[in-house]
C-alpha cells in the first residue's frame, strides 16, 4: 500500500470515531437518560438573560384548555425592566400575562429575576393551546421589555408531563351536570307524595273529600215560617 492510501485510510478511521464519539455524547446527555432537568433555550441582551423557555401544552394530546409560556428572566442592571408583552411569531394568538400578585405589571426586578409559570408565580397564557402549536415543534417567542425591547429565540413546545408537570397549564374544567327539567313557566316540576291529589285538583269519582268538608244538600231554614 502507497503512503497516500495509507494516510487516507488513517483519515477516514478517524473521522468514523469522532463521529462515533459524539453520537455517544449525545445519547448520554439526553434528559431521558439523565432523568435530570433538560437544556432548555437561553438567551441574553444586554444586562436581561432569559432562560428555560418552553411553551408547554395539556398533558392529555386530546384535553381542550390552554397552553403556558415558562421562562427565567434574569435583570443584570440596576433598574426595573417591565415585561409589557410575549409574542409568538407566525402565529395569531395572544399570550395574556399575570403578575403574581394579581393586577399589576409584571417586572423583572433590578438585580433579581422574574419565573413565569408554576404554583406562586406569575403567568403567561395562550388560551388557544391548541391552535397555537403542537408538541415537539420549536416556536418562536418574543419578550418585549420596557428598556431591553425585544428579545427572541426558539422554545420547544413540550406537554406538561415529567419535569414541565408543575409549570404547565390547567385544563378547562368539566361541564356541570344538568338540573331538573323546567316546566312550561320555567321552574322545576315537583313531584306529587303517593296517595295525595295536588292542589286545586278535584278527587276522583268514587274518592272521599277532604275532612272537614260535609256531605249532601243543606236543608231549608224554617223559622219564622206559620204552618
């Protein structure tokens, strides 16, 4: 064998066990494999860092109800930013934001940092869950800061299932049960006890009347009449 074709053939073992190699890394690191948290998208602009975006969708692929936007962000300066929107690119629906508190703007304190999603902390809602993306996609998401302005990148969307179970969103709640049918006047028909016959209704031939109530024609008065 020739120089060449030996260097050559030296090359190409090398190359299949880089490739090898990394194949290897990567199942290794697999969250699934791990059973620790996975990498989420991170991102940073200026002194604001965001982390461990998901939009994260129903566990069940067939309940109705919304979808949630999770995320850290994290204000390296020294003045409040206001979180005053999310956007997702490309698609129509709006994300409704929730400060922890209640009302108010949701801030990203100086110094501090903001959690979106899960029990305590503030939200960010899709209410069309479902038209907005589907599992296993990466969706664009846009947080718009009051002094940042935009910051984007991609977010996996996930269903909240394993470690995205406490941050993901609640299902609608189930129909409630039918109440009695109204009648023609619009309240409820009551039923009647056995053996009594409703008010303002006459007895039946052949039944007695109430007690209390006499029989037979009252006779004529005669007092004061000669005979």
């Amino acid at each position: 064998m020739s120089r060449s074709l030996r260097h050559g053939a030296l090359a190409a073992t090398a190359i299949a066990f880089s490739i090898v190699s990394l194949s290897a890394c990567a199942a290794g690191n697999h969250a699934e494999t791990l059973k620790v948290r996975p990498d989420n998208a991170a991102t940073s602009v200026g002194t604001v860092k965001v982390q461990n975006v998901n939009v994260i969708t129903q566990a069940d692929p067939e309940a109705e109800g919304p979808a949630v936007v999770a995320a850290t962000l994290f204000n390296d300066g020294t003045e409040n930013e206001v979180l005053e929107s999310i956007t997702l690119p490309g698609t129509d629906v709006q994300v409704k934001l929730q400060a922890a508190k209640g009302n108010g703007p949701v801030e990203v304190p100086a110094g501090g940092q903001l959690v979106l999603g899960g029990k305590g902390n503030a939200s960010a809602v899709i209410a069309e869950g479902r038209e907005a993306t589907q599992d296993g996609n990466i969706q664009q998401v846009v947080f718009k800061l009051s002094r940042t302005g935009d910051v984007g990148l991609g977010a996996t969307v996930v269903p909240a299932e394993g470690y995205y179970k406490d941050f993901g969103p609640s299902a609608l709640p189930a129909s409630p049960a039918p109440s009695a049918t109204p009648d023609a006047t619009g309240s409820a028909t009551p039923e009647t006890p056995a053996g009594e016959t409703p008010a303002g209704e006459t007895p039946a031939t052949g039944e007695s009347p109430a007690a209390g109530t006499e029989q037979g024609t009252p006779e004529t008065a005669t007092a004061g009449t000669t005979g």
